[in-house]
C-alpha cells in the first residue's frame, strides 16, 4: 500500500555562522521531526510522524482536512506540545523547550497563518514594526522604517505601508503577513495553506513569491497546501500526512504518476 518512501534529504554539512543562521539539526536536517506523537483526549492526531527538511528546501504537506496539519505546524512552532518526539529546529528540542526559549526560536522560525492574524486596528507598518519591537527591542526608529521599507518591497507592496488592513485585497493581505514573517529575516518559514480563499492568477503569484522568497533568502520551509498548482510550483518534495504517519514522500513528478489510490485523490 504504501508507495515510494524515499528518505532523499541531501545531507549537508555545518550552516555558515551568520547572526541570525539557524544551525542544522544533527542529521544535516534544519527541521528534523522525529516520532511525533499528539493527541487530544482520544484523538490521536500525530501518531508516530517524522520528516525532515534540508537547507534551503521547501517540503509541501498534503494531507486531508482534519488529518493534523495545522497541529504539525502549531507543534513545530511550540504552540501545542507534542506529547512525545522530537522536534529539532535551530538544532533544539521544541518540546523541551520553556516559554522564553520558544519566543526566541519564534523570531528565527516564520510562521504565516492561514487567516493572516493582521491586527485589524494597526497600519500596515505597525503590523510590521510590532514583531521587531518585540523581538529586537535596540533597533532605532530609523533602522525600524528602513526595515519596514525593504520588507515590503520584498513582497512589491511598499505603498500600502499607511494603509489599514481592512483595506487590502486577499493577495495583498497574505503578502503584507508574509513582510511581517519576512521582517525578522527567518531561516525557517511555516506556511499554513498560502493560497486558500485566493483566485487563481493570485494564488499563483503567492507561490511564485515563496519560491522567490526561498532562493533569496536561503530559507528552508514546509508549506501546507491542498492547491495542487501552488504544490507543483514550490515543492522540492511533497510529504502525505495520513492516519497521523508520513504516508508518503517524493517529488511532485512522483506523486502526480503514481497509481497510489491515495495520493490519486489529490487531483481529483
Ligand atoms: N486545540 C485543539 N483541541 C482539540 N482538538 C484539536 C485542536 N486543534 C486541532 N484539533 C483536532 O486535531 C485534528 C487535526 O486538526 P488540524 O487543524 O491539524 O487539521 P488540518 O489537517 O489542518 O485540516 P484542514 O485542512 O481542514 O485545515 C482535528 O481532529 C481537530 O479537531
Ligand atoms: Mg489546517
């Protein structure tokens, strides 16, 4: 039943030692999870799970509405703890880690929400200020606007920086939280479905920019996503979370000419 498990994550020697340069996990993996267990009472939702995702790669999870792939990213970010496992990012132990410690990892690991989590009452450069305020708290207001300036051009959106929320576009909403995630320079950037909710012409401008964003700032990413044109774009290689396990692994190519009933379903 299962397909090709193919555990290809080109082993990697040491990342350089810049200042905000997350450090391998010992395998030569940035993010290493390893026998991941979480449940809530009696719904075992990770159950047994691993991957690992090498530098500079961006690994797709597909996986069915309720299958945990929310949870995966909430426990590799230590919002939920995961009950047993590893999971080694920056080369630490998230589940061992304490609130303070998690906050930190918080500034080097990016996490983009589904639902954006803009605050609807701030500008868009406050949103963008508030996670250097909070996590680099010396920066001058100076190096603060010239931070803001840059981050929104990364995402080509740098005349909305006075404008409110509530006055973006779906697209221009998920490019302006994808600033704020850019804002901190992560190496590690969690998307929870990038393209949900979006027309075509801009999911597939949001994708090209996490590829973008991949190849100019060296970062590594998972990317939850059940949009096969966003998969297809990003992926280095594609995971399937079922039954709470890695089902599967491969390239995009693989999946898409593989008889496997369940990765089938995925393009129909
Ligand atoms: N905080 C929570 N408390 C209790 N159960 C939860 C909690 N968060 C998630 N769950 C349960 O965990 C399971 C997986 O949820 P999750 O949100 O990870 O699914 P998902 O794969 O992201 O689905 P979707 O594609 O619909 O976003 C579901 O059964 C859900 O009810
Ligand atoms: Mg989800």
């Amino acid at each position: 039943m299962h397909a090709v498990r193919s555990d290809t994550v080109e082993k990697e020697g040491p990342a350089s030692d810049g200042p905000h340069t997350v450090g391998p996990a010992t395998d030569g993996s940035v993010i290493a999870i390893e026998h991941v267990f979480k449940r809530f009472g009696s719904n075992v939702v990770l159950n047994d799970f691993s991957l690992a995702v090498g530098k500079e790669e961006n690994v797709v999870v597909l996986g069915k509405s309720g299958s945990g792939k929310s949870v995966l990213i909430k426990c590799i970010i230590g919002l939920l703890r995961a009950e047993s496992g590893q999971i080694s990012v920056p080369g630490q132990n998230i589940p061992d880690l304490n609130h303070d410690e998690l906050d930190r990892i918080r500034a080097k690991v990016g996490f983009l929400f589904q639902s954006n989590a803009l605050y609807d009452s701030m500008t868009v450069r406050k949103n963008l200020e508030f996670p250097l305020r909070r996590h680099w708290i010396d920066l001058s207001q100076e190096k603060i606007d010239s931070m803001v300036t840059e981050a929104l051009g990364n995402v080509n959106l740098a005349h909305t920086v006075d404008m409110m929320p509530e006055e973006l576009s779906g697209g221009m909403s998920k490019r302006v939280a994808l600033a704020r995630t850019l804002i901190l320079k992560p190496d590690i950037i969690l998307y929870d479905e990038p393209t949900t909710g979006l027309d075509p012409v801009t999911a597939k401008e949001i994708s090209t920019l996490i590829v973008d964003i991949q190849r100019k700032f060296h970062t590594a990413s998972i990317i939850i996503s059940h949009d096969m044109h966003c998969v297809k774009l990003v992926s280095d290689r594609v995971a399937l979370l079922d039954g709470g396990k890695r089902y599967w692994q491969g390239k995009y190519e693989e999946m898409e000419a593989s008889n496997d009933q369940v990765l089938k379903q995925f393009f129909e």
